[in-house]
C-alpha cells in the first residue's frame, strides 16, 4: 500500500479554474497593447511554386496599412533545419508568402487582396512512396528522405527470429492524416521596446523553443527576448513552431508597433501542424504456442513540407513492436519523407498510436488464429517488470533511455497485468461472444480490448524554483507550459506536499521567460515526472534553508519563519535529469472497448470504454480521469471519421473547418471510465508515471478489435468510416442482406 | 469576407426591387447559415446583400385551407417544435430534427434550407475548379472523397441536394410559392428544383430576383404516416450521405398514397415513381421493402468510390418502410 499523502493524491480545486468558468482567464488572442495592429498572412494556393514576382505597393498605399513582410524582408536564418522564416519558394497549399500589419484584421485582409504574386508553378508531389522515387520532384534541396536515411533500431536479430517461428503472421496498414484540433488557434503578440523583445504566444516552448529561436534568427542576446504563454487553449503536442513568433516579431518591428496575428480556423488546419499519414508493414513470427520469436515493423511516413519534430514521430511509431511483448527479436524500420502537404509534426502521442494500431490488430489476428482469448494471449505475452530479454547496452553508469530497444533492463515499475485484469473485469470480458464473428442480425456487438507502452519524460532536464516570502508565501516558479492539462496545480501540489504547507499558501508562475527559470518543451508526457522532480526537490532545499534559518526543528513546519526571522526571501532550487540508472520507466494502459456494428449501415457505435492505466501513483484523481477520456474522446474521433481530406491535383486541403472535417461532438461518445488500479513507482516524484499521451495510444486498436469481435472483419485503415467498414466487410466475405 | 452592403427592407416588394435592381450582384439572405460560410469561403461575393428578417409576414405558419402554409423565414427549430406538425405532417418535423445542431437549426429557415447550396467539397473551396463556379472541369467525380456526392449520375456535376426538409415536403405533395416582379407563381416543390442538365450552375427554377416566400402543404391524408431516416457520418452537424422519407395510407392493410423520396443521392431530391408503384396496394413486409429499394435503386450509376452508398440506401429504405408500418396509425 501507497503511503497517505496531504496533498497529493487529493482531487483538489483546479488553480485558475474559477476564472476559466467566469470566462476571465486570458488567452493570447485577447490580449491587447496600446497602438496594437492586426496581421493576416497571404498564403500560397499553389502546392509547390516559385515566386517570380511580387509587387506590395498598392498594399503598403492602403491607408491603415503599417507594415508588409515578404522573404526579401526577413533574416534568412532557419528556423528549423528545413525551414527559413519566408522564402521564394513555396512547399504546400497554405505556406508563408507574405504578412501585413493594418489597423484591423478587415483592412489587413484586403490589404493581402492587393498584393501581386506571380508565381512559377513547379511540379508537386503527394504521396510519401512516390516522394520517395528517383526523379520524383524535390520538396528540399537534400532531397525527400527525411534525415537522408532509414531509422532502423533493432533488437537480437529478427532474421534469426523469424527463422524460430513456426509460424509467421503479416499484415498491412494505414492511418490518415488528421489534425489535432485544439479549440484555441495559434496565435501571438510582439512588442518591442527599443531592442528588447516581449511576444505573447500559444506555445508549448516559452524557454526551449521561441525564446531561443528568436533570439537566435533576429540575432538578440537571450536576455533581450521574453516570450509569456498565458492561457493554452489546447497544446496537444502543437504549437510548438517558432514560426510565427518570428513572423511577428519582424513585421511588429517594421510596423513600428505592436501587432498580434490570431489563426483563422482554416489556417489552424492548415498551417497548423497535423499527424502524418502512415503506411506501416507487420510481421510477426510465432512458436505453436503463439510465444513471439520475432516482430518486425516496417513505416513509411508523410511528413508534408516541413517536419517539426524531426524523427521523433517517426521513432515513436516503432515503440509498441519493439517493447510491448516479450520478444528476443524485433526492428523498427521508418523512412520519412517530405511531400507537398501541409506540413507533419508532433501530435499527441506522436507516432505511437499508428503503431500500436498494426500491433494490436494483428496481435488479436494471431490470438484469432490459435483460438486463444486475446486477454488471454496478453496476460501472458506482455512484457512484464522483467523488461525484454537480451543484454544491456547502455553503460551502467549512465540513465537509461526511456524509448528502450535494447533488452536486459528491468522496468521500474509494470502494471500492465494489473490494468488487463481490472478492465476486463469492469466491461465484463467473460461474457465475450467467441470466438470472432459468431453474433449475427444487422446490428452486431462485440467486445475489443488493446495494450498501450508509453515512454513518458524520462532522460530529460527540469528545473523549479520555489520561493519562500517573509510574509509567508511560497512561489513556485517554473518553465514549462500549461498546456490545459493541468500542470500548475500538479505542480503546485508536489511543492505543497514537500514543503508541508497548504496549497492556498502557493502561488505558481508558469511559462513565462522573465519570470522563470529555464525549461524544456512541454512534451513527451513529462511534466509531473521531470519538472515534479524538479519542484519536489527544489521545495525540499526550500525547506532545509528554512529549517536551519529557525535553528532547529519546529512543531510544526511555518513559512512564516521567515518573516519572524526578519530576512529576505528564502529560494529553493533544482536542477534535475530524471530516469534511473537501473530502470526504465514507462507508463502503461489497456483500453477496452464494447462496440455495436450496423452490418447494413457500416456503421459503428462505440457504447461503452473502459481505460486501466498505470501512469504509478496518480497526483490528482479528477485531472488524471480527465486526461484519460479526454484523450480517449479525441482517438474515438479520429478512429471513426477525422480525417484532412487532401485533394491529390492541386494539394489543396479540401476539409479545414468544423462542418466537413468530422471533429465528433459530444451526442457521439460513450461513457468512458477510467480506472487506475496501478500503484505507485519507485522513480518519478511522489511514484507518479506519464500520463498526458499514454490515453490516446491504444484507441484505434481497441475500437478495430471489438469491431473484428463483432462481425469477423479485420480493418487496417483508419478512420474507420461507413464506406471503409462495408468495404471490409465485403472484401472479406461478411456481407449479409 | 469581401465588403458588400447589407440592406434591410420590410417589404416583399422593396426585397424583390433591391434584388432586381441589384443584377447578378444581389443576393437574397435569409438566415445567412448558408451563404455567409459561401462568403467567409470567398465561394461567392456580392455587392449587395438584401435581408429578408424584415418581411414579417414569412415567419408565421398559418392552418390554410385544410393544409398548413409554412412561410419562408420559419425557422428550422419552428418545424422540430410546432403543435401543429403532428400526424402525417409529423414526417417535416422529424426531418427537421435531423438537420446540423440545434443553433444552427434556430438560425436558418425553410427557405433557406430548399434554397441552399451543395456542400460538394470542391464547389466549397475556393482554389479547386467546379462547374457551379464557372470553371470547365470538375474533380469532384476523380476524387477518392465521394461519401457525399451523387450515386444518380450528374450528369456533368455530381453534388448533391443536401436538403432535409425537402424530402419529407415531397412525400406531403408541398408546393413553393414564388414571388417576382410580375407577381406571384405556385408550382409543385418537385418542379422547384431543378438538375445540372437544366443549368449547372443553379440547383432550381428560382430567377435572381425572385423569392421564395413560403411552402404550403396540402390537407392532411387520412392515416398517412411517414418517416425521415438519414444516415450520416457523425450524428449531429451533418448532412445526409443518404436520406430516406417514406409514407403511405394502410386502408385494411394495403399500402396507400406511397411516397418515397431520397435525398443526398442526387442533384436534386430524388422521388422514386417506381418505388411507389411496387408499394402501391400491397402488404407491407420485408420482402416487399426491398423489392421497393431495388426499384428505387436501380438507376444508380455510383462514382468509383461511393459505391457503398447504394447499399446504404438499400438498407435505409427497406427499414423506413417497415418503420412507417409499425408507426401507430392516428388521425
């Protein structure tokens, strides 16, 4: 049993939450300054172009108009390794051409109208395979291959483990492009003071990403640049691109005043950065048993124009085959390349949900296979404390990385027999209809479950500063961003708990460079257990200066010594690298899911889901649930009909707004329950695992499952819409009249 | 959005002055759901737009003669919620429940809802060609997305009706009443609308300065009861992929005054005559429901990939009729 906790562990009031219902809470777009203009960005309409011309002196005529920004006006410094901040040359429908600064956001709108662009139309491509071609036309100079070659990670050698198998299963595989969604669009705000640079922004990266960036392309010293996230609407892994805080940097100080620039919902789409559409090839060898001797997981990604987030989409498609199942053998193997779509980047869970999607699929086809039950084959497959056989390769002295290929490492922690156990129980497994298929009528209902590996933040840096007041107040400082998952009170309760104070003696500054200390992207799930670290530690030298300072152990821990003290602020710091040398820590899930398919229709209704997670000992209940159905809600969507519709002539994304681009409302979702029956772990602070990404990775798998328990159908390519389900249905000889 | 003028009179007559004066760059609007998504799209732009929210008399509905005159600016969210929608006519009511989300079902009207536009993707989008804009190509009928575009051929441009309520107001015998500049004309909802074959560019027989000012229903059919089934990729703000109303009279168990009306299947509401005719004085069983859908379907010539809309029709039809049968039989 856990030890009881004051503060963590209790579902207390959210921070900021009464200012969120009453509507107060600030977000970027609402922010004003004094003389502020309005920029809107004119965006390319051809897929792949040249500029040839381009002529802007009727709009700088148009009085109200105070600045237009073309690439002859900004640094040619990159922003990313394949991105300048405008250039001549355009890579997909929707690019940078050219920003204006007006008065108001109808006059900048007509101000673009007048910008003549003469463009020389250059050949286009679409899809990643034929990107991939010689000859085929080039997104880059370097060419379409992302990184100039194939991220391969292996463990053993899967020729070997394929040579063992007494049998060998494979399948194919598609999941689409699809955006994220977040109701709040990108948006910022710069203001300069002379050479110093404010820029208010949706971000993720205050610290790691904008701050740096504009620093670096507008050649400033770092202390020059602050960059403030108010309120996120809605990170999910976006965001995060200094683009647009560069953009309106130049044209703020071109305009010779403040100027904000908020996404129209077609640009969020649009521009914006959206999952990569993904082809994947499995293989997977098995002895008689069904023991796996070898998986082998092939992807090729569409990374549209640019990609954000480098190979770490790419790498994370790999996770589920090379660790969710005891194996001696298995590969990863992904190519990326760049296309003429709108560009990729990290979405929530960054490419961990298409992979698991093609493992657990064909994990269900084996156990279908052998007629064992699927919940059966887990328990006894999965990977358990143990970790995967094999030998260490990471030298002892050093933390482990937490996305693990090589074996001979245990985990910290496992709860994956735990969570198979408490949700098959809770959605009534046993009464599942066997095997595959047997339910007849025109509406069919079955039962699918699927397994989720999560690595979540380890290996990364977290610093906190927590501040003790003479009047009794305590700040905690840090930089990271509160994407809207809850980060500040998380945080705020780990400084409570270390500290021994209550969390109304706490104020906590957030995602803010002026105020903050420095911080990594809010990313990679690793918010509670990395900046937690940081906090908790930082509390904990908080309280050790203060306890010396009152000479001695008090009855009972007072921050209010200081003041009695008649001394300064008492600051409390840390820096830490979280992991263990020991283990690895990964966050763990098994989804379940009841689901009634129309045979007639190729309609499916998810009626009821059940999410066990071990994300180790949970700091707050009610936020932890709502980050598990919230990110099982946004997967239900995108497993039955979101998808960016992109024409394959012209590049033009045919979908982005909220009537055709099918976000699912609130009459579509089951009920969710969330279990935890997990407990706590021996790394994180406080035993708390990754929690933000963990809930959308086995999603696609669980809904496909039940849909295959249903009516016998195998589906491979999301989202499953009515068409793609009465496809399936017919191609593999289900159809009934 | 490109600037226009908005002009509010409170006169049908001084409405259909400005739209003649105006030419080709007036525009009626009504509840505006429609045309401003047009506008903020840059599908279409005006200089003029002429408000008709101040003609009064088009928001009542009105007992008329036995039957029910439903004047043009009747909210969607009108229909769902009328007393008077109750019987046969309870078929329009059930439709209307079935359109976008309840905002939007408050906002736009049944004038609007005949009036509006094609959803077809590359008609909505401004950089992609498509004959309504005047372009010489369509590549709507290449595309891989065509869940929501016409299994009834075109010919020439493949959207689709997406009306609800127009349906429904099919199976009612509904007629339109049009006013212009010479006056007013009533003709039969089923003439109203009007195929690409007739002009691609139009979706009915409206004149740029005419106004349809309200939709009446003849008296209520002894025993006649109806149902609108729609089917739809997600349940709420969604048009149809298809859509089914079906109605008939049991007079001592056969099938009376069948009506069967598609919608979302082709460029205009799509009444099957074949589909009546094999209901007509017959038993109604499942048998005889899919033999229904088979004549109703047997004209379709889907693109390459909505093929499945077929057997979603199939299956839409065969269930309204077995619906309509198990309804209980009132006034």
């Amino acid at each position: 049993m856990d030890q009881e906790l004051a503060v963590v562990g209790v579902a207390v009031p959210r921070l900021g939450l009464a200012a969120k219902v009453r509507g107060e809470a600030r977000y970027t777009a609402d922010l004003k300054r004094p003389g502020m203009l309005y920029g809107r960005v004119l965006r390319s309409p051809h897929a792949h172009a040249r500029i040839v011309h381009l002529d802007t002196a009727e709009a700088e005529r148009v009085p109200g108009v105070y600045a237009v920004l073309t690439h002859r006006d900004v640094p040619q410094v990159r922003i990313d390794a394949d991105l300048l901040p405008l250039e001549p040359v355009l890579r997909f429908v929707g690019d940078e051409v050219a920003l204006v600064a007006a008065e108001t956001e109808a006059l900048a709108e007509d101000a673009l109208r007048l910008i003549q662009v003469e463009y020389e139309v250059l050949p286009a491509v679409f899809d990643a395979d034929e990107a991939l071609r010689p000859g085929a036309p080039l997104v880059h100079a370097q060419g379409n291959l992302v990184g100039g070659k194939t991220l391969a990670l292996e463990r053993g050698s899967v020729a070997q483990g394929f040579a063992e198998a007494a049998q060998v299963f494979e399948a194919t595989f598609h999941t689409q492009m699809h955006a994220p969604v977040g109701m709040e669009t990108r948006a910022a705000l710069a203001e300069w003071d002379g050479d110093r640079l404010t820029v208010w922004k949706t971000s993720r990266a205050v610290h790691a990403s904008d701050r740096q960036t504009l620093a670096r392309v507008l050649g400033l010293p770092l202390e020059q640049v602050r960059v403030i996230c108010p309120n996120m609407g809605g990170g999910f892994g976006n965001k995060d691109e200094g683009r647009l805080a560069v953009l309106v940097a130049v044209l703020a100080r071109r305009a010779g005043r403040p100027v904000r620039i908020e996404y129209s919902r077609g640009e969020e789409f649009v521009a914006g950065r959206n999952r990569q559409e993904a082809h994947m090839h499995l293989k997977i060898g098995v002895q008689p048993d069904g023991t796996p001797t070898a998986i082998a997981l092939h992807a090729t990604m569409n990374a549209g124009a640019f990609v954000a987030s480098g190979m770490n989409v790419t790498r994370r498609v790999g996770q589920g085959a090379l660790y969710l199942y005891t194996c001696p053998h298995a590969r990863f193997e992904g190519v990326t390349a760049y296309t003429n779509r709108p560009a990729g980047g990290s979405f929530r869970g960054l490419g961990a949900p298409l992979g698991h999607f093609a493992l657990e699929v064909l994990i269900d086809q084996i156990a279908a296979a052998l007629s064992v039950d699927p919940l059966d084959y887990r328990l006894q497959h999965h990977v358990t404390r143990a970790g995967q056989p094999g030998q260490r390769r990471t030298p002892s002295d050093q933390i482990l990385p937490d996305e693990p290929v090589e074996g001979g490492v245990p985990f910290s922690s496992n709860g994956l027999r735990e969570c198979l156990l408490a949700g098959a129980e809770c959605i009534g497994w046993r009464q599942r209809r066997q095997p595959n298929g047997v339910a007849t009528g025109m509406l069919r209902r079955g039962l699918g479950l699927a397994m989720g590996i999560y690595k979540g933040g380890i290996g990364r840096e977290g610093e906190a500063e927590v501040r003790i007041t003479p009047d009794g107040r305590v700040e905690l400082a840090v930089g990271g961003v509160d994407v809207g998952q809850g980060s500040t009170t998380v945080l705020a309760q780990i400084a409570a708990e270390a500290l021994g104070v209550p969390l109304e003696r706490l104020d906590v500054v957030m995602a803010d460079t002026g105020r903050t200390p420095p911080a990594h992207v809010t990313a990679g799930s690793s918010t509670t257990i990395t900046t937690g670290a940081a906090v908790k530690l930082a509390a904990e030298d908080a309280k050790r200066q203060l306890l010396a300072l009152v000479d001695g152990i008090p009855q009972a821990f007072d921050p209010g010594a200081v003041g009695a003290a008649r001394r300064g602020d008492i600051v409390g710091t840390a820096r830490v690298t979280s992991g263990s040398r020991e283990y690895l820590t990964n966050a763990f899930a098994a989804h379940f899911a009841e689901v009634e398919v129309d045979m007639r229709n190729g309609r499916i209704r998810v009626l009821r889901y059940v999410a066990a997670h071990d994300s180790g000992r949970i700091v707050h209940p009610r936020l932890a649930e709502n980050q598990v159905s919230g990110g099982v809600l946004q997967f239900l969507g995108i497993a039955l009909r979101e998808e960016l519709y992109l024409d394959r002539q012209r590049g033009v994304t045919l979908n982005a707004n909220f009537l055709e681009h099918k976000s699912t409302s609130i009459v579509d979702f089951p009920p969710i329950e969330v279990l935890f029956p997990a407990g706590s772990d021996p790394v994180g602070p406080y035993g708390a695992k990754a929690l933000g990404e963990p809930p959308v990775v086995p999603v696609l798998a669980a809904v496909a499952n039940a849909v295959a328990n249903a009516t016998g159908v195998w589906l491979r390519d999301v989202p499953f819409t009515p068409q793609r389900v009465l496809q399936a249905i017919h191609e593999q000889g289900k159809g009934v009249r | 959005v490109r600037p226009f003028t908005f002009v509010e009179p409170t006169s049908l007559d001084e409405v259909i002055r400005l739209l003649a004066a105006g030419q080709s760059q007036a525009r009626l609007i009504a509840g505006g759901s429609d045309l401003l998504g047009e506008l903020k799209d840059e599908v279409v732009s005006y200089e003029r737009l002429v408000s008709l929210a101040g003609v009064e008399e088009l928001r009542s509905i009105q007992e008329e003669s036995g039957g029910l005159r439903l004047g043009a600016l009747v909210t969607v969210a009108q229909l769902e919620y009328d007393p008077r929608l109750h019987g046969p006519y309870r078929i329009l009511a059930e439709a209307a429940r079935s359109v976008a989300t309840p905002e939007i079902r408050t906002q736009g009207t049944l004038g609007g809802n005949l009036c509006q536009r094609p959803r077809c993707l590359y008609y909505r989008h401004p950089l992609t060609p498509c004959l309504k804009k005047g372009g010489a190509d369509c590549p709507a009928c290449e595309s891989p997305y065509q869940a929501y575009l016409s299994i009834m051929g075109g010919p020439g441009c493949y959207s689709v009706h997406a009306s609800d309520l127009a349906p429904p107001l099919l199976a009612l015998d509904a007629q339109v009443s049009l006013a212009g500049p010479s006056g007013m004309r009533a003709l039969p909802l089923e003439q109203f609308f009007a195929g690409p074959e007739r002009d691609v560019r139009r979706e009915n027989v409206l004149a740029a300065d005419e106004v349809l000012t309200a939709v009446t229903l003849p008296s209520a059919r002894l025993g006649w009861q109806g149902t609108y089934l729609k089917a739809r990729e997600r349940t709420a703000g969604d048009f149809p992929v298809v859509s089914v109303a079906v109605g008939y009279a049991l007079d001592a168990g056969r099938i009376r005054q069948a009506r069967l009306i598609l919608g979302g299947v082709a460029p205009v509401p799509w009444r099957s005559p074949a589909a009546e005719a094999v209901l007509e004085a017959q038993d109604p069983s499942p048998a005889l429901a899919a033999r229904a859908a088979s004549a109703a379907l047997a004209d379709a010539k889907p693109l390459s990939h909505n093929g499945f809309k077929v057997e979603i029709g199939h299956a839409l039809i065969e269930r309204a009729i077995m619906a309509v049968a198990a309804s209980p039989r009132g006034a």
